[in-house]
C-alpha cells in the first residue's frame, strides 16, 4: 500500500488543483488525498470561511507553503472570473480544476420558484461551465484535467428534487461535451457519487429512509468520502481517460 502511495506522490508533485466547495465534507477529504499525493491546493469556498482556513493550516503543516483559501460566490460571473485569476496565481499555473461546490434541497412541483432554480441551476450547472472556461487557458498550458462531481440523480429521478436532478443531468452532458471540445490538451471527467454523505441539515426523523435507500444498494453499505477522493485521484493521474462519467455508488444504479 504505501508503494502505491507512493507512486501517485511523483505523478503529482508540484500539480496545482482548484477544487470548489472544498471546506467541509467531499470537497476536504478531495483537498487532502490530493495532497497528500503531491498537490499544492487552492481550497475555494463561500460562506465556509473559518473550516476553510482550518484545512489550509493543517496541509500546510503537512507541507509548507502548499494551500491556500480563496473565497468567491460562484453564482457571480465577476467572482468566478477572479477566482480563476488568482488560483492561476498562486502557484504559478493551474493543472487541475475540480468543480465540487453544489447547492442541494427539495424542490416540491407547484412550489418552484426562480430562486431555487437560479440557485440550483448556477451553482450545479452554470458554474462548472463558466469556472471551465474561465480555467481553460493555464489548464490547457498544463496539459491538465476538469473533473466535475455528479449525483447518481443525473440519470435516476429523486422525487421532489426536479430542479436539483435535471441540473446534473445538465452537469453530465457538460462533461462529455467538454471531453470532446477541449480535447487534445485538456481531459474532462465526472464522478457520480451515490450514498456518501447524508445532507448536513436533515432532520432526525428520516432514519427509516436512510434505511430504506441502502437496501437498494447491492453492497448494502453507504460509501465514504475516501472513495470518491480515491476516484477523483485516479481521474486525475491516468491520461488516456476522457469524457467518462464514473458511478461510486455501491451498484446503486443497478437496481434502479
């Protein structure tokens, strides 16, 4: 095991990835594989501004002068642009770009309105695309790679999340649209991710749900975040892989 570690450590020295929505839960445990392969890390956020500078202090413990925290809302074009600016300055160059950050919440048909689909749609959506071109130049200099982050509910409805579910499905196109107009010099990839994390804001009463989704996962298990940060490394390392969309997701989708 540690050989193998140690393999991807050379494969990313010195690699600069931008990962959005890194302060807390997927977007962190990707910050830290990435980086403890290697990688110097510009952890984005939002609102998470205390937990961001919190996982930036300890990689750079790990190793001096290796992350940094920039904070931008990504519904902002302006601030989208910046973002990519000075993530380009930071390390000099950008090979990396991991389009984590996401909005999710239940949308109930006939109570839609346009600022749960502007939400949704720009932080699912809009943004990935936008961050992708803004990031393309210095990720095309490099030689590099997009990876977005999906939802196995780009492909399986999930009742009362309409708006959140046709966003990745549009999220998904965009990957293999992106694979196919960026290549030769930039691959793009996405992962699609099934039981990992639990919403953070759902209330105590959905036990007998959680329960319910996992005996429709043949492993019968939830997932962990180092899966899905294991995939994003893998994607990240093997240059002969675009356009693929790859399922964590314990076979859920098998049983769909």
């Amino acid at each position: 095991m540690a050989l193998f570690a140690f393999a991807w450590l050379m494969l990313l020295t010195d690699k600069s990835v931008l990962v959005t929505g890194a302060a807390n839960r997927l977007g962190a445990q990707i910050a830290r594989t990435l980086h403890q392969n290697g990688a110097n890390l510009i952890i984005h956020y939002r609102a998470s501004d205390a937990a961001a500078q919190t996982l930036v202090a300890d990689l750079n413990q790990l190793r001096e002068n290796s992350a940094i925290a920039l904070g931008a809302d990504l519904g902002s074009l302006d601030e989208l642009e910046a973002l990519a600016i000075k993530a380009a300055d930071a390390f000099d160059g950008l090979h990396i770009l991991i389009n984590n950050a996401s909005s999710f919440y239940p949308t109930r048909f006939g109570e839609i309105d346009l600022q749960a689909w502007d939400e949704l749609i720009a932080s699912n959506y809009r943004a990935p695309l936008f961050l992708s071109q803004a990031c393309y130049p210095l990720i095309k200099q490099a030689s590099g790679c997009i990876i977005n982050l999906l939802d196995i509910y780009a492909s399986l409805p999930l009742r009362h999340h309409s708006v959140y579910c046709s966003a990745k499905a549009a999220n998904q196109m965009l990957v293999k649209s992106l694979a196919l107009e960026l290549a030769p010099e930039v691959r793009v990839n996405g992962i699609s991710p099934g039981a990992i994390l639990w919403p953070s804001d759902e209330s105590s009463d959905e036990q007998d749900y959680k329960k319910k989704l996992l005996q429709q996962v043949p492993l019968k298990r939830r997932g962990t975040p180092e899966a899905i940060a294991d995939t994003a490394l893998f994607l990240a390392t093997n240059d002969y892989i675009t356009g693929e969309v790859i399922r964590v997701d314990g076979g859920r989708l098998l049983t769909a």
